[in-house]
C-alpha cells in the first residue's frame, strides 16, 4: 500500500513515524498553505521524493497510482474542500478527527462511508479495548466523566476524544438532564441499556481527563486517558489508629509503555491496512457525525 499525505501540521510527524514502523511507501505530501516550513522539513527527514505545494495537485497525481490511500491530516477548516475531492478518486481515505466542528457539514459524504476511516486513536488503546472486551453493561452502577477544558470551543476539536470513548463502550447515548454556567456544563447522559453518565466540563479546572466505571465490585479507572486501573476488594492495612482500607489493584494498563509511537497510533493504522482491504470499522464517517452532534448539543 502506497500513502498519499495532505497536511503538513505536527500531527502529521506522528503519523508518518507509525507508518515508517510498517515500512508503507509514502508516495506523497501535499501542503494546504503554500508557504508551510513543515512540507521541506518531512521530505528532508523521512525522504519523500514528491512533495506539492498545490494539495489539488497532489490529489491528481495521487489518484493515477494503484494500491493507494490517502492520509488526511489537514486543519478542520480545510477538511472540507480536500476530503470532497479525495472521495471523488474511489480510494480509501484516513482523515484525521473530528473532521468538521458542525453536524450538516456531513450530511454530504456520509454516503462515502465505506471510504472514510477516521482518526479517533482513543479507541485503539489496548486499555479502552479490553474495557469494551470486559465490561458487563448490565452490572454498572454509574459513570463519572471528568472533561477539563481551556474554553468550550475545544469541547469539540479536544473533548470529541473521550467522548468518541464513551461512544465506542456504551453505544448512543441521548442527554437527560444539562447544567450550565460560565465555568462548567454538568451533564446526564443515558444509553439504551439504561447506563448514567454523568459528564462534567471543567474551564481552566487543574484536574486531568478521567472516567470512572462502577461495575459490581470492581472499579475502572481511567486518569489520565492513557493509565486505566482496575480495582477489585480492599487491602486492610492495620496501625495503631484502627484499621485502613486501600482499593485493591488487579490490572493495570499505561498507554504510553506499552506504545512506542504516539498512544493507539500503531494499532490504528493496522486497522486502517484491514480496511483498506475491506475490513468494516466502527469509526466510520457516521461515528463521527455522531459525535459532533453531540459535542455541540452540549455546548448550545
């Protein structure tokens, strides 16, 4: 498989370092802003021979060669014009989340479903997967979400992360019951099997990203998304004071160990190559439409 690269941003560096890991040729990459530093820079470090300044360019060159994808990395206000005329070539695309900041701006390629995998690398932690593996949704007592955010704009360009998350292990999930004020949005989110979620945005908060799963006796921790911690029982640890009662740890998962590129990179991509060979995904260009419809029911 050949790659066709448009976008030059930092993410872009991330990308192609899973994707040298897997020694894909990268047959291109094409910059969105006609003066960008970052489009010499990779040619130079990575060794790409054809580079364009004119991303449309790209894609006409691209679209002629056999056994290729294209890899979407470009800023959310670009997506738009590239990932129209990358669905007109028929080949698969890889597009960077959360693609568009407003719903009806889908509504045009969701029929390109089956070409469009989209970048939502929360989901391939292998701490997120075993919780989807392992959880019993008919045992959880509840869900407490903790979403510190610098303004409720990112809710949607950052926050769609743990929200892609809550998606991928609990299905649909409709909102019950919404508090706003200046400083945070709480929210309680239900899905079919009756789950509460309950959702708080923090603005400028100093706590850090997390989820708590109730299940029965166990407890699943996840702070920050990277370190999930299972908990089962309790440690009595004895002092002269009276007994002192610890969650008991049984698993423990550390994304950024257990990763040698960025976290659910290298996983993502060997999905990518199934379905590029025709391998149905769940985070397709309807999931992420889903969770943009909800990002921005909860900042209205």
């Amino acid at each position: 498989m050949k790659i066709a690269i448009i976008g030059t941003s930092e993410i872009t560096n991330k990308h192609i370092d899973a994707l040298k890991n897997y020694k894909k040729n990268i047959f291109s990459i094409s910059s969105t802003r006609k003066n960008s530093k970052n489009l010499l820079k990779f040619k130079k470090k990575y060794k790409i021979k054809k580079i364009y300044k004119n991303w449309k360019e790209g894609i006409q060159n691209a679209k002629r060669v056999k056994n290729l994808a294209f890899f979407i990395t470009s800023r959310v206000e670009d997506n738009k014009k590239i990932l129209e005329e990358c669905c007109k070539t028929n080949k698969k695309i890889f597009i960077e989340k959360p693609i568009f900041d407003k719903p009806e701006d889908f509504k045009y390629f969701t029929k390109y479903k089956k070409q469009i995998f989209v970048g939502y690398n929360r989901i391939f932690y292998s701490g997120i997967k075993y919780l989807k593996k392992n959880l019993k949704l008919n045992n959880i007592a509840n869900v407490i979400v903790k979403c510190p955010e610098k303004n409720y704009k990112q809710i949607i360009r950052n926050s769609c992360h743990i929200i892609s998350v809550l998606f991928f292990l609990f299905g649909s999930l409709t909102i019950v019951k919404k508090i706003k004020r200046k400083k945070f949005i709480n929210f309680t989110l239900r899905n079919k099997n009756n789950i509460q979620i309950n959702l708080f945005f923090n603005i400028s908060n100093s706590s850090n990203f997390s989820v708590e799963i109730n299940e029965n006796t166990k407890r699943y921790s996840i702070s920050p998304i990277e370190n999930l911690r299972i908990f089962n029982g309790f440690k009595i640890l004895k002092n002269k004071v009276g007994n002192i009662y610890l969650p008991k740890k049984i698993k423990e998962f550390n994304e950024y160990k257990e990763n040698k590129y960025k976290p659910g990179f290298e996983i993502q991509f060997k999905e990518f190559i199934k379905f590029f060979k025709g391998k149905k995904i769940y985070n397709d260009i309807i999931f992420a439409k889903r969770i943009v419809d909800l990002s921005n029911k909860l900042v209205s």
